[in-house]
C-alpha cells in the first residue's frame, strides 16, 4: 500500500510553480539593482539639493561673522520680542488645538450625529485655504472697516495689528493637525473598548482617561509636535493680521523677512538658525513618536475581531 501511494503522489500533476525556489519569486516581482540604485541616488541627490544644503547654508551665513555678532543678533530687543510673540502664540494656539482636536475626534469617532461629514469638511479646510486668505478674512471681520470693526473700536478692543489677531491666525492654520492625526487611529480601534467600560460602571471623563487617552497618547502627542512646528513657523496668515510693527506684532518668521529686506544678513539668518535648529528638533521627536503610533496602528490592526 505504502509503494503504490507512493507512485501516485510523483505521478500526481505538481503546480507550476512548485519547482521554483523563494528567490526566483521574489526576483520575480522585484526591480532590478540598477533601478533601485537609480532611484535611491535620485533621492539623495535631491535632498542635498533642496535640503541639506540650504539648512547648512542657514548655519554657515549665521555663524560666518563670528559667535559675538551671533549673539548680539538674537538677543536684540526686536529679536527677542519676536522670539517672545511667537512662543506666545504657539503656547495658547496648541493648546487650544490639542481640546479642539480631542474632542472634534472623540465626535467623529465615537457618535453617530447629523452634520458629522460638514465637520470633517471645515477640518480640513485649512488644508485647501491659503493662510494669506484666511488672514484676509480676520481683517475683513475683525478690522476697522469689518463687520465688529466699530464695536471693537467703541470696547477698545484691538484684535487686528495686536497680539489677538496673531493667536487667532495661528489656531486657524493649525487647528486640524491634531484632529487628522486622531481620527483614523480611533476609528481603527473602534469603540468597544468604550462600551465595556460603560458596562462596567465607568463614567464619560473615567472612560476617556482610562480607556481612551492611554489608546491615543503617541497618536495625541505626535499631533501636538506636528502643530507646534507649523504654528512657529507660520508667516501667510500672520503677516497679513500683524502689521509688522517691530517690537510688538511681529514673529520670529516676520522678523527674518524684514532683517533680510534690510540688507541685515547675519541678524536674519542668525534668527533663521533658531528656527532650523527647532525644526531638527521637532524632527528627531516626529520620528521617535512616528515610529510609537506606527507600532500602535499595527498592534490595532493585529489584534482579533
């Protein structure tokens, strides 16, 4: 019996495939080496054109009239009142995202309501709006000549060319950050988690501190970095609602357009180095949280229906 089941398993017709070694199937989809050469030298070449190069450019013009002209250009009272607006506008604009984004994912995710599809649209409207034009809007509505122009101006409220105007431009252009960072990742747990704390006993704040934070803290904190960079380095919208009055409304951003129109090289790009170096900064975290969420989304994904 053994021999004949033996016959019948050679003379059994073998896939077509069966002969082949794992190599030759991965050598099968695989580009060649000269391609992937081709293109990974393609993208050196280009990121040390456009990238590495002109942020080395940055350090080499702030430091190229010695550390003491370094100095005296950041500690210049229009630099350091820059320096101080901008940390200004970037320490209430995050913060203020980081609620509105929380809570604008928890709806989206968590309930089902009328009106859900329009929020996720006015989310990403930032995205397709200039920020020129939504500097526009606040002078349009908030200026001498807007629509609260005349009440502002009856309240002594200032909001336009003043430090309001520039946190209020800074929140519109970086308020879905957080939010579009949140979502797909609540979406993919889902919410029964949610559910079986409810079961249980738990309360809405207990279910979000307990369940929910802990599921989104790299996701959340990743969303927070991605927004802290844009609102430092923001010029569109705020150029347009500050006035550029030196000492008062303008940013870091600001103050380098104007040191550099002024002929005023090593100030603008001794201001431009601080504002680099924060980037390499928010760099090195984006891809430490980066590679935290991408473990979290997998283990999301992994784990059983």
């Amino acid at each position: 019996m053994t021999t004949v089941a033996s016959a019948l398993a050679q003379a059994a017709p073998q896939p077509a495939n069966a002969g082949l070694a794992p190599r030759s199937l991965r050598g099968a989809t695989a580009e060649p080496a000269w391609v992937r050469r081709l293109l990974i030298g393609s993208a050196l070449v280009f990121m040390t054109l456009f990238l590495f190069v002109p942020l080395a450019t940055v350090f080499v013009e702030a430091f190229k009239k010695g550390a003491a002209v370094y100095l005296a250009a950041i500690t210049d009272d229009d630099a350091l009142s820059a320096i101080q607006l901008t940390l200004i506008a970037t320490g209430i604009s995050v913060p203020l995202n980081l609620v509105f984004g929380v809570a604008a994912a928890w709806a989206i995710t968590k309930f089902d309501f009328r009106g859900k599809n329009v929020l996720l649209t006015l989310i990403d409207l930032p995205f397709s709006v200039s920020p020129v034009i939504a500097g526009l809007i606040y002078v349009l509505v908030f200026g001498l000549q807007g629509w609260f122009g005349e009440w502002l101006r009856a309240h002594d409220l200032k909001i336009i060319f003043a430090v309001p105007g520039i946190v209020l431009a800074t929140v519109f252009v970086t308020f879905p950050f957080i939010a579009r960072e949140l979502i797909p990742l609540m979406q993919a747990q889902g919410i029964e988690q949610e559910e079986a704390a409810r079961v249980l006993g738990a309360n809405g704040w207990q279910i979000f501190w307990r369940v929910t934070l802990p599921n989104i803290k790299w996701a959340l904190l990743y969303g927070v970095i991605l927004c802290n960079a844009r609102a430092m380095g923001e010029f569109g919208a705020v150029s347009v609602v500050s006035g550029h009055i030196r000492g008062q409304t303008n940013t870091m951003p600001l103050h380098i357009e104007i040191a550099y129109n002024e002929y005023q090289f090593a100030a603008a790009f001794a201001v431009a180095s601080l504002l680099a170096a924060l980037a390499l900064v928010t760099l090195v975290l984006k891809y430490v949280v980066e590679q935290r969420v991408k473990n979290q989304k997998r283990s999301v994904g992994d784990r059983p229906e």
